[in-house]
C-alpha cells in the first residue's frame, strides 16, 4: 500500500523521470530511516504495545518497530476507509519527504550509484572486501571497494552494510573528481 502511494505521488509529478530514478524515490522513502522519524513524531511508540524484554531494551525507539508500526497505520487506514483514506494519510505524512527526494540531484545510495557509474564506464562492477574486527557485541566493519584491481575507496561503519555504503561514497567522489586509484596494504593499485 505504502510503495503503491508513492510511486503515484512520483509518477503524477515527475512522469518523466526514469524508472530507475522512480524507483530509488520509492525505496529511500518506503525505508525503515525513512519511515522511523515520522512515526516516532506521531508519537507510535508511546502507543505501541511491547513484552516487558522489548520495552526495557528501548524498543519504543528501535527504528524497525516504528517503522513497521506507521505501515499497520497505514493499513488500518485502508481496512477503515479505503485506498482513499490510506493515500491521504501517507501523503498527509510524508510528502513532503518524498517531494524533497525527488529534488535530490543523485538518487540511490551509494552503492548503486557507484555500480552505475561502473556501468557507463564500462567497468566492472564494483568488487567489495569487508573485515571485521571487536567483540560481538560492539562490531565495527571495514571496507574496501575495488572496479576492476584498483582501490578506489575505503570506508568504515557498525555494520558490513553501512562499510561497503560508506567505501562506495569514498569511491564516487573520487572518481567525480577524476581522483587515481588509492594506495592499498598490498600494493596494488
């Protein structure tokens, strides 16, 4: 229900916008990061009912539960008073985060960016090298994202996700600014 009001809201603005663009306007919007901020705005996780474990470890802030607590909003819209009411609850809430993607000048995380820039280039896809290292419970990743055997960008996070993310934006600012491969632990280049 949510991608659907979206993709409406996207495509009954911009209609010629490509479809990959589209998409990545969908996606960025219809996102746990997204989606988080506005129900915890609406106060979702005050209202929502937890186990004693969950309440205590902060699930009212965990942003996967408000998340998926505003899409059952949006189905309790839907089930009370049809795709109308639904449309113009999601769009009472979030237009104006869908409106402010769409006016971005570079969709799509990092990564996908990266992978098409690759792709124009004619370039290999990008080929990604994670480690990791600390306890379990406090992990922190590092990556290293190579086109073809060069370097081209480096980045860290708490998970492998935000790493790799963190590596692809390191590489495309690089290579936007026409920057060589960078310097890696084994010499390559």
């Amino acid at each position: 229900m949510l991608a659907l009001v979206v993709a409406e809201h996207c495509y009954s603005k911009k209609p010629s916008l490509p479809e990959g663009d589209l998409a990545r306007i969908r996606s960025a919007v219809v996102s746990t990061e997204a989606l988080a901020p506005v129900a915890a705005a609406l106060g979702v996780g005050e209202a929502v009912l937890l186990g004693k474990g969950e309440d205590a470890s902060g699930g009212r802030e965990k942003a996967s539960i408000l998340a998926d607590a505003f899409e059952a909003l949006i189905g309790a819209c839907y089930l009370d008073g049809g795709l109308d009411a639904a449309r113009a609850f999601v769009l009472e809430q979030l237009a104006p985060a869908i409106d402010e993607v769409m006016e971005r000048s570079e969709l799509g995380d990092a990564k996908n960016r990266l992978q098409e820039l690759a792709a124009r280039r004619g370039i290999d896809g990008p080929r990604y090298l994670v480690s990791s290292s600390g306890p379990e419970h406090a992990r922190s990743f590092t990556a290293q994202v190579y086109l073809g055997e060069r370097l081209v960008g480096r980045g860290e996070g708490r998970s492998k996700k935000h790493a790799e993310r963190a590596a692809a934006e390191q590489a495309c600012a690089a290579l936007a600014a026409g920057e060589p491969a960078l310097p890696d632990r084994v010499g390559r280049a």
